[in-house]
C-alpha cells in the first residue's frame, strides 16, 4: 500500500490558496481619493458582455472620468473605457457604453437615499479581478472637497513624508 503524504498536500493546498486570496488589481482612480473625500465604500460585480474580460486581462482599462449613476433602482457605471479585444474582430462591443454594476438591492437603495444630499456622488475607485477570477468594481460615496481641503491634505500627506524621513535618519544613525 502506498503512503499518502499529508505534508505535501497541505502546503499544496496552502500555497493554492495564497494564489487564490490574492486580487489583480486592473486599474485605479486615483484622482477621485484627490477630489473627494471617500465615506463608505462597496464592492460590486459588472456586466460585461463578449470579448471585455478578455481585453480586461490583456490590458488595463481607463477609469479616470468615470462615475456611477442609479436609475430606476438600477446602478451604472458611466464614462468607463475598455479598450477593444486584439483578436476580437467584429465581436467587438462599443468601448464607451454604459454598464450595469450588480449590486443587492437594499444596497442600492440605500446609495440612491445617500445620493439625494447635495455635494454626495458615487465614484468608482478601483477595478480588480477578485479571488474566482470575476471582475468588481470598489465604489465609494465620497463628498466632494473644496480647493482648501485639497491644499490642507497635501500640507498633511508633505509634513507626514518628512516626519517618516526624519524618523529614518534618526533610525539609521543609531
């Protein structure tokens, strides 16, 4: 009889697992952390029809001007651009179309009650693909910042560099 080794299998099994936890991150946006200041944040699936998750993997999208609208209880991402699949040839979708953003109904209920106060917008903030390699989208209900909130974000992320630099010398020098 044959001896099953459980070591083996075990740290196969973890190793698969350490592969499978980690999310690719397909893009970012990051002006919309610039210009807003992010409250609450949701993960969301997204629609996408023929050759677009191909083309996701090959390369990355555009996400910089992109916001998410409701209508009719039903969540879309505006302004999103794929660009079209290398080998897709006539199966090619239109790069710039609206896609619908899957989400439970309470939750876009509840965004679409959020959104009706003024200066509220929903911003997508990343799009990755997650651990069943299914493509989501991070979006988040952010208030949008004034030019003075801008400047006082800037003055705090410079003081905290050259707080965390200053640290580092005294680190090294010991």
């Amino acid at each position: 009889m044959a001896k099953h080794n459980t070591m083996n299998t075990a740290s196969r099994a973890q190793g698969a697992s350490n592969r499978a936890s980690a999310a690719r991150l397909i893009a970012q946006n990051r002006t919309a952390r610039h210009e807003y200041d992010i409250d609450t944040t949701w993960e969301a699936g997204i629609e996408l029809v023929g050759c677009e998750v191909k083309s996701l993997r090959e390369r990355a999208c555009q996400i910089t001007d992109t916001f998410c609208i409701v209508r009719k209880r039903e969540l879309f991402l505006v302004g999103l651009h794929i660009p079209p699949y290398s080998h897709g040839g006539v199966w090619n979708i239109d790069a710039d179309r609206r896609r619908k953003l899957l989400m439970h109904r309470k939750q876009i209920t509840t965004i679409e009650r959020k959104l009706q106060v003024k200066g509220i917008a929903l911003v997508p903030l990343k799009i990755y693909f997650d651990e069943h390699s299914r493509v989501k989208v991070q979006v988040g209900l952010g208030r949008g910042k004034k030019l003075y909130d801008k400047r006082a974000s800037a003055a705090k992320r410079d003081s905290d560099r050259e707080i965390a630099r200053a640290l580092k010398e005294r680190a090294q020098q010991r």
